[in-house]
C-alpha cells in the first residue's frame, strides 16, 4: 500500500477513535450528570413541598398561592394545585408540563378543603447537564487530540523517517565506499519503490564504474602493444646502420603501427565524444537524396578496394527527417567494419525500404559474418571479437548511440546465403512517407 493510502486510512481510523471517544465520554457524563442533577432537584423540591406541607392548614387558596409564589420564586419551582376531582385550581407562572423533572405530590389543606400540590422544576434536564458535560468533553478531547498527536508521530517516525534516515547512511557510506551494498527491503510503498531503485541505481554505476576500468585497462593495452614495436624498431635503425632497404621496411612498420595507434585513439575519442549530450541537427531528406548521397560517398573508394558497393532505395518519393552527417557516419562505420571481415569477392550493400510504423536501413555484406554466441554483445562498447585487443566495437557502439538519438532501434544478425548485415528502424515520429514497393 502506498505512503498517501496509509496516510488515509490512518486519518480516516484517528478521526473515527476520536468520535467514538467523544461520544462514549459523553454519554457516560451526560447519564452520571443527569442522575446527580435529578437527585439535586429532588432534594430541592422536596424541601420545597415539605416547607409548603408544613404550613398547612392555610386559611384559604389564596394563602395557599402566595406561599406556593413565595417558594417558586426562591427555589426557582414551579407549582400546580390540583383539588381532590384532579381540576387544576391554580399554578405558578412558567409550569413545566414536559421535559421537567416532577416529584411527588404532596397533599395540603386550604379553609375547609383539601388540596395535592404538585412541584416541577421549570426548565430542561439539558441545561442542567450542558455546562458541564461540555467543559468534560473538551478536556477529554483535548487529551485525546495529544495522545494521537504523540502515537502518530512516533509511527511516522518508525515507519517512515527511520527507513529514510537509515537510506541516507547507507548512501554516505556508498560515497565513501563504492564496495558498500544497499539493503534490500520488501516494502511496497513508495520507499521501497525508492529504495529499490536506488539499489539498481547503485548496480548500474558499480557496473559502468567497472567497464570504465576495463576500457582504460584496454585502451592501454592495445596502445602499449604496437607502442612496443614502435620502440623495438626505432632501436634498430638507431642502433646500428641498417642496410637502405631494411631501413625503409622498418619505417613502413613503425608508420603502420603509428597508424593504428591513431586510430585507436580517434576512435576511442569520437565515442567519447558521443558520451555526452550532442546536438542533432535534424532536417528533412528524400530518400533518393539520401540513396545517392551515401552512394556518392563510398562507391568510389570501396570500388578502388575492389569492393562491389550498390545502395538500392525501395520507399516511394518521401522525406525522413534525420541528421545526415550523424546517419552519413552511421554508414561509414558499418561499412569499416565490414572491411574488416571481408572474403574473396567482397561486396557491401545498403538497402532503405518501407516497414511499419516507420523506415528500415539494412546494411549487409558477404563476409564472414560472427558467431552466435556473439551477436547479443557487438553492440556493447566494451566487447571484442579480436582476441589480440582488449577493447573493440566502438563504431558498433556509436552507430547505436546515433539510431537511439533519432528514436530508432537497430540489431544485428548472420544472413542465411551467409555475411553479416545491420538492420535500422526509424519510427513513424520522425518519418513522413507513403508506404510503397517502388525500387529507385
């Protein structure tokens, strides 16, 4: 149950204690004041008729009435004279008929007749109980209100301030040391949803913190090695006088080894260079614009290699909107890394069609393509398939990167007649396009 639920329901659950409490009170006080009251009106009235009894006989009624007056007007009572046939014959001012506390009746003697006199008390049973039952029921709500105000807050504290204190030290402690590991919990509210996250968060920095590790471990590596060849070779022309041609030889490796030195670094810097937050600058590009714009780039250069280069263009007259420098470099890193597998009769194509929702860019080749085992990890930046270097995949890794950025997704797999091919799917967000089966 979430924190704002609980926090209902325990509202919810005070409030209905306080209720039930201020009515249990009350009603316990409201029946004790009433019999306390009762009986004090008894006692008074009681007093009142005795006093009245004792003055009997009178001389006549109209003695009877002004002693009656004389005593309602000093007890606060108030009287009703009935004769022996129950006819009223007089009463005070203000009788109570109703609601009123009566007592017994107490009979009199007026001349030569004879009289029951009747005493009320002349107003309600709840003025005589409101005062104080009032007063009563704040102070038990007022000790009420603090007892919940205190229970509460030491639940709140147990329950929630405590956990996110504890979070909070177990974060100072990870700060200092990235070995310390997050309490697991199974709360279902929003701190363990927190808390959770945290632990994943945690996990996913221990994790690129260690890749991190491996790739400046690799880039070293694969720095050092031909680095070494480099010195090695350099020592020989220096050392000793080397015939021209040996000389020359030397050279070629030293400069072939600066070379991949080179790119490493280059290619090591442009992935970091896509680490961070680049700017796109998108723009709307027919696809025959874009077929022969990547057909114009590479045709000429793979055809000096003696690479058979064709891109075949299937979409109807459209536009996609993309970064073409971005998607330009895409292409350029697929095809560098299909140089690099190639057989006997190499030949790379690419080729745009139309799918759902969107656009598809297949890059493929008849190369060696990879194992099985490897296909779910050459768009990781840190895995390799040549076991002579340490770190490898980058322009893999960058191509992902660049699709990811235009919201699109891109795989890789072995063709069935064999080779290796990329497959890219751009959106419907970024694509206005008629569906078609035309080829440019």
């Amino acid at each position: 149950m979430s924190i704002r639920k609980k926090y209902i329901l325990f509202m919810f659950i005070l409030i209905l204690f306080n209720l039930i409490a201020v009515y249990l009170t009350s009603n316990y006080f409201m029946n004790y004041q009433t019999a306390e009251n009762i009986r004090s009106l008894q006692d008074s009235m009681d007093e009142g008729l005795a006093g009245i009894a004792a003055q009997t006989p009178f001389l006549d009624l109209n003695h009877l009435e002004k002693a009656l007056n004389k005593e309602a007007g000093r007890d606060q009572l108030s009287f009703r004279v009935v004769d022996m046939s129950g006819k009223t014959v007089f009463r005070t001012d203000h009788f109570v008929k109703r609601g009123g506390v009566l007592t017994e009746f107490r009979p009199v003697q007026a001349g030569q007749e004879n009289y029951v006199v009747q005493a009320a008390e002349n107003f309600g049973v709840r003025k005589l109980i409101l005062d104080s039952l009032v007063h009563k029921v704040l102070i038990i709500e007022l000790i009420l209100l603090i007892l919940s105000v205190i229970v509460s807050s030491i639940l709140i504290i147990r329950k929630y301030v405590d956990p996110l204190v504890l979070l909070a030290h177990q974060m100072e402690e990870y700060e200092h040391c990235s070995q310390t590991d997050l309490l697991q919990v199974k709360r279902s509210d929003e701190i363990g949803l927190l808390q959770r996250k945290l632990v994943s968060l945690m996990d996913t920095i221990r994790q690129d913190k260690k890749k991190e590790n491996q790739l400046i471990a690799g880039i070293s590596h694969d720095i050092k090695t031909p680095l070494t060849s480099i010195m090695g070779y350099a020592e020989r022309i220096m050392g000793k006088k080397l015939p021209p041609e040996k000389e020359a030889q030397y050279m070629d490796i030293i400069y072939s080894k600066a070379q991949r030195i080179n790119e490493m670094i280059n290619e090591f810097d442009e992935y970091l260079s896509y680490n961070v937050d680049e700017v796109y600058s998108f723009q709307n590009c027919s696809f025959a614009e874009l077929a022969e714009l990547l057909r114009a780039e590479c045709q000429d250069e793979l055809a000096d290699m003696g690479v058979q280069f064709d891109v075949i263009n299937e979409c109807a007259p459209g536009t996609v909107t993309i970064d073409i420098m971005k998607l330009r470099r895409v292409a350029g890193n697929l095809i560098a890394n299909s140089l690099r597998f190639m057989k006997d009769d190499p030949h790379i194509m690419i080729r745009i069609r139309p799918a759902e929702a969107g656009v598809e860019f297949e890059m493929a080749d008849n190369g060696t393509g990879a194992s099985e085992e490897e296909l779910p990890f050459l768009l990781d930046p840190f895995y390799t398939t040549d076991k002579s270097r340490k770190v490898a995949g980058l322009g893999l890794s960058i191509c992902k990167r660049i699709i990811e950025a235009h919201h699109g997704t891109i795989r890789v797999e072995n063709r069935d007649e064999g080779g290796f091919r990329v497959i890219m799917h751009l959106p419907l967000l970024i694509v206005k396009m008629p569906f078609s089966s035309v080829h440019d």
